[in-house]
C-alpha cells in the first residue's frame, strides 16, 4: 500500500500535468460522449483554465459562419498518437473550467500539442473575441 506522501505527491504530478498544450479526453457537461480538450491557458493561481474542445470534423453550423470557422484549429492525426484522424479545435467557444474539472478520475490525460498548434490555438482563442482583456492577461499573459 502506498504511503500518504507518495499519493499526495502524484496528485501534484496531476496537477502540474494540467499546463498549456495538454490534451485530456473525458466527460463534459452536456456532452453524451467523451471529448478531447485541449488546455490552452492557465490562471496564475491555478485556479481557472481556460480550455477548446477538439471535433472529429467542423460542425455546418460553423461552417455556414466565416467568423467561427476562422477560428477552428485543424489538427493532423499523424501529429498526434492519441488521434486516428484529423480533427479540429473549435476556438470559438472557449470553455473557462476550473482546475478541478481535469483532476477527476474520469479525465485521462492524452498528450501535448506541439508548439505550433498551441500558438495557433491560443490565438485563435484571443480572435474569437469570446474573452475579456482580463481573461486574455490572466490565461495567456502578453501574446
């Protein structure tokens, strides 16, 4: 059995695990089925995260909206091992979470988007205009 200080040790583990570019895949709020979200920001008191949904493909919706379609994020499954195939991360709906929403057991962690798709998520993310200026100092500092 391990002791106390080894599992509240992992629980930091988990906690930092939970840092810009980290792909989950779990349940979420009003979703019939598990997503993958990509954490693009990170309050300084790790308290909020600022988080994108990643879809198999863009929904007509957003398609017929030049504006939301400005903002998906197209992903290559070659990329990524935790993708079959190109997906898309839909910027135009940031989620602000709290931290503890990807601490539960239900949400696995996948992996790390490369540099590129991150700048490019975050930035589309600021374009959105689905933020405030705060919001936008507090999860991505100056970009």
């Amino acid at each position: 059995m391990a002791s106390r200080n080894t599992l509240s040790a992992l629980d930091g583990l988990r906690e930092l695990s939970i840092a810009p570019g980290a792909v989950y895949l779990g349940p979420w709020a009003d979703i019939d089925h598990e997503k993958f979200l990509i954490v693009a920001g990170v309050a300084e008191d790790r308290i909020l995260v600022c988080s994108v949904l990643i879809n198999s493909e863009i929904n007509p919706y957003i398609q017929k909206r030049p504006r939301m379609l400005s903002c998906q994020v197209m992903l290559k499954g070659d990329d990524y091992d935790f993708l079959s195939h190109d997906s898309y991360a839909n910027c135009a709906q940031p989620i602000r979470a709290k931290l503890e929403s990807f601490l539960v057991d239900d949400m696995k962690y996948c992996g790390l988007l490369n540099d590129t798709d991150l700048d490019l998520v975050q930035q589309r993310i600021i374009a959105s205009g689905m933020l405030t200026v705060t919001e936008i100092n507090t999860f991505f500092g100056n970009k």
